[in-house]
C-alpha cells in the first residue's frame, strides 16, 4: 500500500505530523490536540496509539496540575478504550 493507491494515507500522516508537533511544543498540555489525534488514531484503528498518546497526555496534565474535568476525560477515554480490550487491566490509572 502507497500514499499512491491510497491518498488519505498521505493526509492522515500529515495530519499525525501536525498535531504531534502541536503536542510535543505544549508538553501534552493542550487537550483539545492530544483528543484530535486520538480520534485519528481510533478512526484508523491504531488502538495502542491512541492509549499511548492518552497516557502521556494524562501523565503531563497531572504534573502540570491541569483541570480535573480534563483528567476525567482522558480516564472517561481510556477506559472506554479498555473496554474493548479484555486482556489488560486498569492499573494505569493508579500511576
């Protein structure tokens, strides 16, 4: 498969680029970035990106003492997320 055969292939790796960019500059701080690219992760079902991406973003939120609506969010997400797989465990959220 190319960028060729597919073209929203080259646009959501543009698209990933960008908001990786946005994130990176605002040390995960800016929610309404780290939520768009989890729903570019999910809609491609790049399921373990997604949990990363919420993991990290929650990690860098509690650090940065970020609104608690925030972080129920991201946990509203993540569990969400391990719902679907039944094979792991919610011990991220005692981190």
């Amino acid at each position: 498969i190319t960028p060729e055969d597919y073209p929203e292939i080259k646009y959501f790796d543009k698209a990933e680029d960008i908001l990786l960019f946005l994130i990176l500059q605002t040390d995960y701080t800016h929610y309404e970035y780290v939520e768009r690219l989890a729903n570019l992760y999910r809609r491609n079902q790049r399921h373990s990106k997604e949990k990363e991406l919420l993991l990290k973003a929650r990690k860098n939120m509690l650090a940065f003492e970020a609104t608690e609506g925030i972080i129920r969010r991201i946990d509203k997400r993540l569990l969400r997320h391990e719902t679907s797989d039944h094979t792991a465990s919610h011990s991220y959220l005692l981190q």
